[in-house]
C-alpha cells in the first residue's frame, strides 16, 4: 500500500487531488537552521557549495562573531574536475573541525545536490570517520539535497538518521515523542505527561548521550506531520505509533494528549483535571484574535508539509475559511485525523503544479496567501497578502501556550496590510 497515495474524497469528506509539475520549495538543508538550536553537542557539516553555505547562512541569520554548530566543506572546481581526492579532502576538514571544536559529540555529515551528483559516497565517509574518532565522537550522514524533495525532508532525514543508533530498551510504559520542539515547549508537555503519570523521552534529545531507548514496547507520538521516515525507522525496531492529530491550537494540543493519554490508560477524571487550565489559557489568548481571521479566506501553496494541519486549525479555531490547502506529499496514515477534521469539501491538492497553483490563487483573490518565499514577494507585488510557511517552522507554535502565537502569526500580515491601506 501507498502510504502517500491521495485518499478518496469518500474517505475523508475532502476533496483531494493530486498535482505534478514544476515547484517551488526550499531545499532539506534549510532543516539544520532549527536542529543545530536543538542537539546542542552536535554539528552539521554540509559538503556542498558555495550556494549551500550562503543559504544556510542567510535563512539562519547568523551574526559574524557567532560561532554555530554548522559549516559548509565546499566543493570547488578541483573536486569536481576529480583533481582532488574528495575523501582525504573531508578527512582534512573534519579533522581540523574536530581540533577546533572538542565539545562536539556528534557530528553530521549531510549530504547536498553537488555531492549527490558527483557521487561522494558519505555513508562510508560516515562509517569510517566513526570509527577514527571513536569513542568521542560520532559521525551519522543525511541527504539535505533540494533534488525532488522539501525543505522539511532535512529533519526527517536527520531523525531518521539517528533511529538505527538509538539504545535499546524493553520497557512497555514509556512515551517517545518525536519531533523537533523548541525547547519551552518541549518542557511544557513534559511537565503535562509527568502530570499525566507517563513518562514521555523526546527525539531529538538535547544532547548526543542523551538519545532516548527505543524497542518493541516503545509507543511514540509524532509531532511533526513531515516524519515519514522517521515514523517507518521506529516501526521497522518493533515501536508502535498513536494516532493523533498534532498539536497545534487548543484542540489540537487536546487530542494529541487525549491520544497518548487513552494509550497509557490514564483516567479521563485525571485528564481532564490536567489539560483545563491549559485548554483555559489557550482559548482566551484565541479570542483576542478570531474577530481578525473569523471569515477570512486562506490559500495554501505547498511547501512545508504543515499545511493540512494548520488549516484545520485555522478553520475549526479561528473561522477562517479555506480556498484551497496545498501540500507537498499527503501522508494518508499520520494525517487521517486532521483531514477528518477539515470542512467537507475542503479542497486539498498533494504535489503541485505551480502556474496552475498560482492561477487559482490569483483568481480566488484570498485575504491570506501561505507561501514560500519565493513566492512571496511577487505575490505582495499583485496585491495579494501573504505569511511565510518557513516562519511557522521557526517559531514555537505547538501546545497550549503557544496557540495565540500562532494565530497571532496568520493575523500579523492582515494587520501590516490594514495599516497600508489607510
């Protein structure tokens, strides 16, 4: 069975379709900007160009005397025209990064679209480099490359990754969550699964040493929407994912507790008495802003793989209404609840076809356009209004605490445009 292969309009009450064509995305290497905040021993060493190192350098927005935990190994003419020895070439690398950087206890070897098309292999690259900087340091590789793939791709990749290298365990009674959260947040559902009497691990975990067990008791609970891989890893060990929504908004939040919840057999009196003052919070920093989005018509390119799960919460949250949600890929198992959840009739288009894309959203005319950059800009220039997908992958959005923000974040360019327009 297809895991990604459109689902029925019958099956879900939308009407969903597929699309093929030129696109317009970001490519995995853009996942390193949020990773490198989160594993905090580990780097990213990207072998790619010059192209790969002003891409990461700008969308992280890095200051000059900062000294981050990711790096490009460039490869130049020399290496493309085979006159260099790309290997001893990235052993040189790696070893002076390793003299200058000793706190590093992981390091990733992320692969791009030059070193995919000149064939470095970096998996054995990867295995030999471990085992010369065994026991300090591990070396793990990943492909960030933009070929047919997008930008969200590079945390799965990533995650997926470091599944094989996980410790095992036997236990039955603990939690996997697995996602990149910001940290607030991660300490937020912590604090909401130990009230919970569940013990939750997360991955990634904060640290390289710290990377959460896993084995065939283990349940997890996806996060993100964009984990595919990873999700597929996990249950080739033997784990078992719930299935939930994911946490975006207070409803969201709710049932994505709800299901981990109902899987540790916690008691509903208990859930409730947990989950109120949150539910609470949420919706009150919600009303602040559902006069502003209530009735606006959204459109959403595909770009991020958030798109299903943030127009639900738009529409079922806010009173938005929804023209049209594109997505990258439509993963048919992890996002059954949200399209459950979506307006019958919603029209959800998986893959894209970009001039047609941009047809439809010129025609419908949308308050709110949730794009690419770079698509952005011409858009701002024909006078539609738009939010940057990347930005909803920057900023903390899940949880209870977090719903206003995200509401905030759809409101803020209705905001700037009203202001113009006086």
């Amino acid at each position: 069975m297809n895991a990604h292969a459109p689902l029925p309009p019958a099956a879900c009450g939308v009407a969903v379709r597929a699309e093929h064509g030129q696109r317009a995305v970001f490519c995995g290497l853009t996942g390193i900007v949020w990773l490198h905040r989160k594993i905090q021993d580990a780097f990213f060493l990207v072998v790619g160009s010059r192209t790969c190192a002003h891409l990461i350098q700008s969308a992280a927005g890095v200051m000059i005397f900062a000294e981050p935990r990711f790096a490009t190994a460039i490869i130049d003419e020399r290496d493309l025209a085979g006159l260099a020895d790309m290997n001893e070439e990235l052993d040189r690398v790696v070893t002076r990064l390793i003299e200058r950087r000793p706190d590093i206890r992981l390091l990733f070897l992320v692969g791009s679209c030059p070193s995919e098309v000149i064939k470095l292999d970096l998996s054995r690259a990867a295995l030999r480099l471990s085992l010369r900087l065994a026991p300090d340091v591990r070396v793990l590789n990943y492909s960030g490359s933009g070929i047919e793939t997008t930008f969200t791709q590079g945390e799965d990749a990533c995650l997926s990754a470091l599944v094989p290298e996980l410790p095992e365990t036997t236990a039955t009674d603990e939690l996997l969550v697995v996602g990149a959260l910001a940290d607030v947040v991660e300490d937020q559902f912590a604090r909401l699964f130990s009230d919970l009497g569940i013990t939750a691990h997360f991955l990634p975990a904060r640290r390289a040493g710290q990377m959460p067990p896993v084995g065939r008791g283990t349940r997890f609970l996806l996060a993100q929407p964009f984990l595919a891989e990873t999700a597929r890893a996990l249950e080739e060990r033997g784990a078992r994912r719930i299935a939930a929504p994911f946490p975006l908004g207070a409803e969201g939040t709710t049932e994505w507790l709800r299901a981990a919840a109902e899987a540790f057999g916690v008691d509903p009196a208990r859930f409730e008495a947990v989950t109120a003052p949150g539910r609470r919070r949420a919706r009150q920093a919600l009303a602040a802003y559902a006069e502003k989005l209530a009735g606006k018509r959204v459109f959403f390119f595909p770009d991020s793989q958030l798109e299903v799960p943030l127009a639900r919460f738009l529409s079922r949250e806010t009173g938005a209404e929804l023209i049209e949600v594109g997505t990258p890929y439509l993963h048919r198992g992890h996002l059954a609840a949200e399209l459950d959840w979506l307006p019958g009739g919603t029209a959800v288009v998986e893959g894209q076809s970009l001039d047609d894309g941009l047809d439809r959203c010129r025609a419908a005319r949308p308050d709110l356009t949730v794009c690419g950059l770079g698509l952005a800009n011409p858009l701002e220039a024909q006078g539609l209004t738009t939010k940057w997908s990347i930005e909803l992958l920057f900023t903390p959005i899940q949880g209870y605490e977090q719903a206003g923000d995200l509401a905030e974040l759809f409101a803020r360019p209705l905001d700037r445009r009203a202001q113009l327009e006086v």
